[in-house]
C-alpha cells in the first residue's frame, strides 16, 4: 500500500514536470522573434510619438459613445506619422 502511495506521487509529479522539459525541448525549433523597431517603452524621439499614439487611442477608447472604427483610423494615421504603422495592428 505505501509502495503504490509512492509510486502514484513520483507519476504525479512527472507529470507535472514533463511539459516543462517538453516545452524547452523545442525552445530551438520556434522561429526567432523579429526585434520590434518601435518599442514604446524606449527613451527616443520615434518611441514617445508612438506612446503618445497609444496613450490617446487607449483613452479615447474607454468612452462608449465614441467611434471605434475612427479611432482606429487616427490611430494608424498617427502611428504612421511616427515612422510605426505596425503599432496600429489592433
């Protein structure tokens, strides 16, 4: 009885780790994530313009009357305006 007690916790707790070893396993195989050129968390000129762009949209947003689809629109103008319509992929 205790034997099996044993047993089923080490399958238990193979099981739980087994994804992880999985899922680094294959860590080499994904494809490599392109850097994004247009970080907003960055200190230059082009990243503030575009959290500027954010912020505004993200605000403008939250009101329930506005127009979604206009927004979307400025927001892309905006972001294009700073060099970073791949920001405006909502």
């Amino acid at each position: 009885m205790k034997m099996n007690v044993l047993v089923a916790a080490a399958l238990m707790f193979g099981g739980m780790i087994a994804p992880s070893f999985a899922y680094d396993g294959v860590a080499g195989l994904r494809s490599q994530v392109t850097k994004v050129s247009c970080d907003t968390r960055n200190e230059d000129e082009q990243a503030v313009c575009a959290a500027k762009c954010e912020d505004n949209y993200v605000r403008n947003k939250q009101n329930n009357m506005a127009d979604h689809s206009a927004l979307a629109s400025d927001r892309l103008a905006c972001d294009t305006k700073c060099g970073c319509p791949e920001n405006s992929k909502l």
